[in-house]
C-alpha cells in the first residue's frame, strides 16, 4: 500500500471549487485502496465554517472581508492579511501532519502555503511532494486579483521555491499545463495534468429532460465578483439583439452581490435576472435551468461546469483556463468577455440548440468519460505508484 497524506490550508468541507477538491479525493479513501493507495489524513486548516460563501456573507464574514480590504491597499498590509490567514491555517494544517502515526511516501499540497510551510518545517523529509495548480497556468495571477499590492518578489520566490520542490505539479486542465510549461519550460519534467473530478449531483442512469418553455434559462453559479463577471449579464438581459427571450438564475454570495442586486431593482430586471445569493442545494437551480453559463474573465477549470455537465446540461463558457476541454458538442466556448461577446455566443447557442447541435446529452457523456472521482484517483493512483516505487526498499 502506498500511503499518502492530503495537506491543505483552506476549508475542505466547501461543496465546491479547489478547497473541496481534496475532501473529494479523501472520500474516495476505499475506492483509492483497491488501487493500493492509502490515504492517511487529510491536514487541513481547520476552518469552523461548512460553506464559504455563507460564512462571506455572515456578519462575521463581512467584518473580516472589511479589514482585508483596508489591509490589502498596501503592501505591508497585504503581506500581514497573508500571514494572518492563508499561512495561519497552513502551520495548523502542516501540525495535523505531524502528528500522524504512519510516516507518508507522498504528500499532495492542495495550495502553495501549507507547502512553503511544509518543506522550512520539514526540510529534511525524502518522500514525493505533489503540487496541485488550480489556477490558468500563471502563477500568481489569481492571487494578485485577491491581493494587488502583493510583494512581486516574494511572489516570485515563492513561486521558484514551489517549483524546485515539487516532484510533480498536477494541472487541472490541459490548457493550463500548457501555459505553465511556456513560462516555465525547465519545469516541463513535473507538470503534469490530472482530470477534475466530481460526484453527479443528479442520479445520472437517464439524461434529464429540458424544459421547452418560451422563456430560455440559464443559471450562473459561484462567488459573485469582478473575476466570475456575473455584472456582465445585466447588460445582456437588457440587451435587444438576443434572438430568444432569456432568463439568467444567479446563486453565489461575494462581494459584488449587493451592487448586482442594486441594479436589478434600479433598471426592473426581477423579470429576467434573479441573484438568490449562497446556497447549500445548487443542484436545485440547476435542475429549473435549460443551460449553464460561465462569464468568467478567469478559471482554472470550473467545477460546477462539471457539477451542471453531471446534470446533463449544455454549457456557455467563456474561453479561458481549462474551459474548451468541456466544450464537445455540448455548447459553445466565448472567445471574449464583453456584452457584445457573450451575446454572440448565446445566440449561436441558442440556434445551435434549437437545431439540435448542441444536447446535453453530449455533457453528460463526457462528464461520465472522465471527470467523475473515480477517473481522478485512477490517474493519481498511477502518478503516486510512478514517483514511489522506484525509491521503494525491496518488501516495503
């Protein structure tokens, strides 16, 4: 058995996006021993909260959100907000692992704070570490979207002392390796891309029917802020060149909800666009909606594309990250993030549609295909046996 233990700093139990990525993979600890892969822990951060985004929008949350913006408009300020969370639930995390029993052979970093924390706490540790990227390739890009006035080189530092010390660096999509490797051609060795998995949200035996109403619907999920773009769709659903009427279902709490909702009431939007905020039952808006849209500016690849794929949804995505690896006859991929763009790209999915070139029948067979959870830990089983048995004692 090849034992292995899961480090992170964020809030595992998050239903989506890169901090569930990793309770994703702990839950599939039996399946992963049948591949003879042992996962002993999964280290985390500890946060008290289930859902992030209800935690963003509780008073506690909005306090917190508010010193992080008066501290974030400098760089001592940032670097400070930096210490005070993202490393201070990594040295927790980085302590859970300590205390484990069994000594690990690998250990799988779900972000780069619990292992720059990791390797200046166990330096001397001679088992395989892998990276996971959630990001588009670049680096810092997101964390610089986050924090604007970061130290640019200590980012750097950062980023090269990641680098030297990962065995592998696994990519959630192709694209993003890609990217990766044209930046950092000498690290080309260790990056390595692993499909994003997830569990259905729906019993998937029978694609979903869509609903033929007059009114076309598509639903938008994630954390409402200027990255995602969602303000982008007020301006389409007063937009006249749409050749069908259109509805857009927001869910996701964050910081441009309240100006979103503004704008609603200010031009007598309630009819076309509904911003319902956070929400523990995604899969209940899914299930009202003809179709997905992503009007993101940035992804690494998203996962409640794949959330509405298992739904057997057709998608709208702008072309960024990972995104075209989802697109396979069940959508249309944006080649920009204007109005303009994402109006385009609705009516040719709109047409598309109603002439049967796009189904969501299509998005459910390539979910089935490859990013289910268990088609992720096939492909970490064999990334971990690769980078282990080589330095295995014999009758280890």
């Amino acid at each position: 058995m090849y034992k292995v233990a899961l480090v992170m700093a964020d809030n595992p139990f998050a239903p989506n996006g890169a901090a569930g990525y990793m309770d994703r993979l702990f839950k599939k600890k039996a399946y992963s021993q049948t591949l003879e892969v042992g996962l002993l822990d999964l280290c985390h951060g500890q946060v008290n909260f289930t859902n992030a985004q209800m935690h963003q929008e509780s008073i506690g949350g909005r306090i917190k959100r508010g010193a992080k913006q008066i501290l974030g408009n400098t760089k001592p300020g940032t670097m400070m907000a930096l210490k005070r969370s993202a490393y201070f639930r990594a040295r927790h995390a980085v302590e859970m692992f300590a205390c484990l029993e069994d000594a690990p052979e690998a250990v799988i970093f779900n972000d780069v704070w619990t292992h720059d924390v990791f390797i200046q706490q166990h330096p001397d540790y001679t088992g395989a570490k892998i990276q996971i990227m959630h990001n588009n390739g670049e680096f810092g890009k997101m964390l610089l979207e986050a924090y604007p006035h970061v130290d640019r080189k200590w980012l750097a530092s950062l980023e090269a002392k990641i680098i030297e010390s990962s065995d592998k660096i696994v990519f959630v999509g192709k694209k993003n390796r890609e990217r990766f490797i044209e930046i950092h051609p000498e690290a080309s060795e260790k990056a390595v891309h692993v499909h994003l998995g997830i569990e259905p949200l729906e019993d998937i035996d029978e694609p979903r029917e869509v609903n033929h109403n007059d009114v076309f619907t598509f639903v938008s999920v994630g954390t409402v802020c200027t990255r995602k773009n969602q303000r982008v769709l007020l301006e389409i659903a007063r937009s006249k060149e749409i050749i069908k009427p259109i509805r857009f279902i927001v869910v996701g709490g964050g910081p441009d909800l309240p100006f979103c909702e503004k704008l609603v009431e200010k031009y007598s939007l309630s009819d076309c666009v509904e911003f319902v905020g956070p929400s523990n039952d995604v899969a209940s808006y899914l299930s009202q909606a003809d179709a997905f849209i992503s009007t993101s500016y940035d992804e690494g690849l998203p996962t409640v594309a794949l959330e509405a794929m298992s739904c057997s949804l057709p998608l709208v995505l702008t072309d960024v990250g990972g995104c075209s690896e989802l697109i396979k006859g069940n959508g249309v991929l944006v080649s920009g993030c204007s109005p303009a763009d994402i109006v385009a790209g609705i009516n040719t999915f709109l047409d598309s549609f109603s002439r049967g070139e796009i189904s969501g029948e299509a998005s459910l067979e390539l979910f089935q295909k490859h990013y289910r959870t268990e088609s992720m830990c096939d492909e970490y089983a064999g990334l971990i046996k690769g980078l282990i048995e080589p330095h295995r004692q014999p009758n280890t």
